[in-house]
C-alpha cells in the first residue's frame, strides 16, 4: 500500500470519527437540527427508528465504524461508501446555508456545506480506489479477452492441420495392410 494511502485514509476518517463519537455520546446536542431532515426519511423508510435521537446515534455509530475501517485500510471501499451515505443526510440538516438569515451566518453555513461536499468527493474517491489492484470487473474482463485470444489460437491451429492430417489419413487408407 502507498504511503498516501496509509496517511490520507486516517485522516480523512478523522473527522467522521470525532463527529460520529459526539453523536453517539449526545444525539440530544444533534437531534433539534436533524429533525427537518430525519423525520421525511423515517416516514418512507420502516426500518429506521423512529425517534430523531436513535437515528442521529445509529447515524453517528455508522460513521464511527466504518471511520475505523477505513482508517484502518479494512474494506476501505464499502468503508468509504457507508460515510457518504450518513455524510449526505448530515450536511442536509446541519448546513442549511439557504434557510440562514443572518449574511454571516449564511456565509459560515456555506463554507461547513462545502466543505462537506468536499469530503463526499474525497470518500466517492476512496470508495473507487481499488489500492493499485485491479478492479473485479477489469480481472474479468482481462479474463474474457486472454480467453477470446487463446480460442482464436486453437481455431487457426486446428484449421491449419485439419486438412493435412485429413490427407495422410486418405492415403494411410488406401495403403495396404
């Protein structure tokens, strides 16, 4: 594994890891400024909890796992994945620049807003970043066309010698015994 690597996934993690802790810890600090965004949500989906509460706390343990995983480099991809799923709904409900009245408050809530888009490009990144091994899918296709060649091969082989071999086999018949 590169070097950028082993720093950049912990520290990209960081924050999530502080953030998800804190909401475990305390969701009620969270829960207010979460309400506009978990409520539709719990309404569509069932297997969500119902109280804002429990949701920001599930939302926080997510973050802290899966910071951990890819902090620590074990299945950083699903990792990656799994923050950016709670990293929308978060920067939905806790940076709501549009909604801010007050310009500087507005602009303070713009710059977290980005920020956090900022980190969405990082873990999207992350999630596609197959650590200088090649993807699934380029092994297969890889696969398919080493087979495809190799068929070609015995192809041209067979009619090369199918002719020849089937001309000694009429003169071996002929042949006497």
């Amino acid at each position: 594994m590169s070097l950028l690597r082993v720093l950049g996934r912990p520290m990209l993690a960081s924050m999530f890891l502080t953030g998800g802790l804190s909401s475990v810890r305390a969701p009620e600090d969270v829960a207010p400024v979460a309400e506009p965004v978990v409520q539709p949500v719990t309404e569509r989906v069932s297997a969500l909890p119902d109280r804002t509460e429990q949701v920001v706390r599930l939302n926080g343990a997510v973050q802290v796992v899966a910071g951990l995983m890819l902090a620590t480099g074990r299945l950083p991809r699903p990792a990656a994945l799994a923050i950016a799923a709670t990293l929308v709904p978060t920067t939905l409900a806790a940076h709501r620049f549009w909604e801010a009245e007050d310009p500087s408050e507005r602009a303070q809530q713009r710059i977290h807003f980005f920020k956090n888009m900022s980190m969405l490009g990082g873990l999207l990144i992350a999630a596609d970043d197959t650590g200088a091994r090649p993807s699934l899918m380029w092994r297969g296709t890889h696969a398919a066309h080493g087979l495809r060649h190799d068929a070609g091969l015995v192809r041209r082989s067979v009619r090369a010698t199918a002719r020849p071999a089937a001309a000694a086999g009429r003169v071996r018949a002929k042949l006497p015994v």
